[in-house]
C-alpha cells in the first residue's frame, strides 16, 4: 500500500459547490477508482488560500495511472472543469506533495 499526496486549486466563492458535487459522487467514478486500487480518499480544502489537498492510499498493483484515460473520469473532469483550476483538457492542475513525515 502506498499513500499519495497532492494539492489542487479551487475557483474562490466554489467551496459550497465543490462540497455539494462531492456529496453526490457518482457511484460509477466511486467504481472506477475502487477498481483501480485507490482507497482511503480524502479531499480537505484551506478555505483561505481555496486550496484543496488530497491523500490516497493505493493498493499494491493499483492501475491508478490509467484512470486519466477511462472515460467515466474524463466526464468528471469535465463535470469540475468550471470549478476547478484545470489543464486544457480539464484535468486538474495536480501538484504532487511528498512525504516528509508518517507516524502510525
């Protein structure tokens, strides 16, 4: 099991939408990510700077590298892009963060 770390950038005055989208994720995206071996997700947001930061564990053997092409998560994206701080072909500006510290 590995964890990741990174941090993304939401649109000021979007953090009540953000929350409501993420209240009702689609259980198909839910599926995908699963599938690929991604669990123990977490998204929190510092209200003061709209910047989100996301940890995830991945399983062993996880296919976490293919998600950006399956098209569930393509609609997602999408679905976020007016959102979100995006690429132009609305994948999220993702900054990886490493590790510096873990206690169990």
């Amino acid at each position: 099991m590995t964890r990741n770390a990174f941090k993304m950038k939401l649109k000021p005055g979007f953090e009540a939408e953000y929350q409501k989208r993420h209240d009702q994720i689609w259980p198909e995206l839910s599926k995908v990510l699963t599938e690929a071996g991604v669990c123990d997700y977490s998204i929190f947001l510092d209200a003061e700077t709209s910047t989100l930061f996301a940890v995830q564990k991945l399983a062993d053997g996880h296919t976490a590298d293919h998600l950006p092409s399956h098209p569930v998560v393509r609609k997602w994206w999408n679905y976020m892009a007016d959102i979100m701080e995006v690429h132009p072909d609305h994948s999220p500006v993702c900054i990886p963060l490493p590790e510096v510290f873990y206690k169990t």
